[in-house]
C-alpha cells in the first residue's frame, strides 16, 4: 500500500511537470510550460505579473509584460518598494514608459525625488530632438542644435546661472559677472584680468589734426590745469576711482593729447626757427659792424 502511494505521488509530480497544468488560487496562478509566468486572476481578467516569454528576448525577466485582456483595465504601474514608507522605490508607468525614483507620477522618462550620484565618467545627452520641454520647465542642461550644450536653457531658471561659488554669473539679461553676483555690463569682473592682447573697437582722435580744429592757446590749457589741477577733457583722480574708465575712450583721449602736444612741438619748433634766423641776421649784421 505505502508503495503504491509513493508511486501515485511520482506520477503526479511527473506530470505536472510534462503538461501545462495550473496551480490555481485564490487570486494566483503559477503556470510552467510555453511560458514561465506568475499571474494574477481577477474575474477572468489575466494579468500576467512576472515571468519568461517564449518567442520574446528568452534571456530576460519581464515585469507586468503583457496583459492579454481589455487595456483598459490592465496593469498601469510597476512598484518596487512600498511609497507608504518613504521616497525609497521605483516606479514605472506602463503606459507612458516613464520611470521614477521616489517619484509616483514621473513626466519625464526618468526623474529622480531625490540626489542622484553618477558614478561613470561621462553624462551623456542624445542627439537634439524637436521635444525638449515646455518653456519654463526647468531645462537645465540641453543637447541643442548645431551639437551645442546649453546651461539653463533659454532662461528657464529665470535668476540666472552661477559656476562654482558665484565664481561665474550670468544674468538673465546677459550680463557676465566673475567674482560678483551683479554684473551691470556684459562682462564685469571683480579682480584682475591678465591677456596677451585686448582688442578694443571706439572712436579715435585724428580729427585733432582736422583744419577746422580749434587748438587752445597754451597760456589758456596753463590756466586750466592751475584751476582743476588735470588736463582739459581729462577725468579726475576721484572720478576714475568712482567710476574706473572705459579703455577705448581713455585711450582716444589720451592720444588727442598726444596729438595736441604734436601741434604744440611744431609750433613752438616754428617759433624756434624764425627766432634762429633772426639771431643768425643779426649775429651778421654784428659781425660786419666788426669788420668795418
């Protein structure tokens, strides 16, 4: 008796095993034959859970893969974790294929409610594509056209972007500051800047040696500068410490100078002339005096 038992049991075993056959609970239902799937039943509605498809990637393990009834009423989110107990899960919506951590209702393929860490080397963004987000919608960094990399696209952080500790700043009306965080130009810096070479585009002052050009009279600039204690047209020590000075303009004015000491020179070399002839006339006119 106890044999055949034994025997019933392994045909049994056996043939579940062999055949498609269904363990059904309840609300569960583990089937092993074309597909390896645990599934969930509720009023003749399948959902398949977990599990291998046949005929799909035979390698994987699909979560909430396929669900063979009305769309309708099908599986919508897949949770890993229990969100009643914290940010700590992962969420996927079947339906958008959005994912999200510590997020339940991600917009955006993946979108983190919390800090995220990369551990790779690179942060790879994929070719620009004609959906980057609404305006305002906070795009912070953007693989754009022309395979440019934006920061704060178009303004979406509407204070601005800062680099480093507010090393770097850049307005919203495109001014630039380094080293201050109220840049009034579009590029202020707090600090000293060292270059090989400064290319400034203003005004110059060849118009000094224009006919037209009304030269002052040297006792007139003496007089100036006895008064005002600087050159005409010139800032004056406490205003270039109050408001500094624009390089082009400085160096248009200070050329101007140059320019009206250059007219001076020649005056003053004409002036020298006529005296140095009248004094070799009149060295002449001794010398034949002498002669007599």
């Amino acid at each position: 008796m106890r044999k055949t038992c034994i025997v019933t049991i392994s045909l049994c075993i056996i043939s579940i095993a062999t055949y498609s056959q269904e363990l059904v609970g309840s609300r569960i239902t583990i089937k092993d034959g074309w597909d390896n799937v645990l599934r969930s039943v509720d009023l003749n509605r399948g959902y398949d859970l977990i599990g291998t498809y046949r005929g799909w990637d035979t390698t994987a393990i699909y979560i909430a893969g396929y669900n063979k009834t009305n769309s309708s009423l099908s599986t919508r989110k897949v949770i890993i974790g229990n969100p009643s107990l914290g940010s700590n899960y992962l969420m996927v919506n079947l339906q958008t294929g959005n994912v999200g951590i510590g997020v339940s209702n991600p917009q955006y393929s993946l979108v983190v409610g919390g800090v995220a860490h990369f551990l790779g080397s690179d942060l790879k963004l994929s070719a620009p594509s004609a959906d980057r987000g609404n305006p305002g919608s906070a795009r912070a960094l953007v693989h754009y056209t022309n395979n440019t990399l934006h920061l704060n696209f178009l303004d979406d952080f509407s204070g601005g972007t800062i680099i480093g500790a507010n090393h770097l700043f850049v307005s919203p009306q495109g001014n630039i500051g380094v080293n201050t965080m109220t840049p009034t130009n579009k590029l202020d810096v707090n600090g000293t800047i060292r270059a090989k070479e400064v290319k400034v585009e203003s005004g110059w002052a060849d118009f000094v040696f224009k006919p037209d050009y009304q030269l002052k009279p040297l006792s007139e600039v003496e007089q100036f500068i006895s008064t005002n204690g600087h050159l005409p047209e010139i800032p004056t020590e406490k205003e270039v410490a109050q408001n500094g000075v624009s390089i082009g303009e400085m160096n248009a004015k200070l050329l101007q100078k140059v320019e009206e000491l250059t007219l001076y020179l020649i005056e003053q070399k004409k002036i020298i002339e006529k005296q140095q002839q009248q004094i070799t006339k009149m060295n002449t006119e001794i010398q034949t005096l002498k002669d007599k």
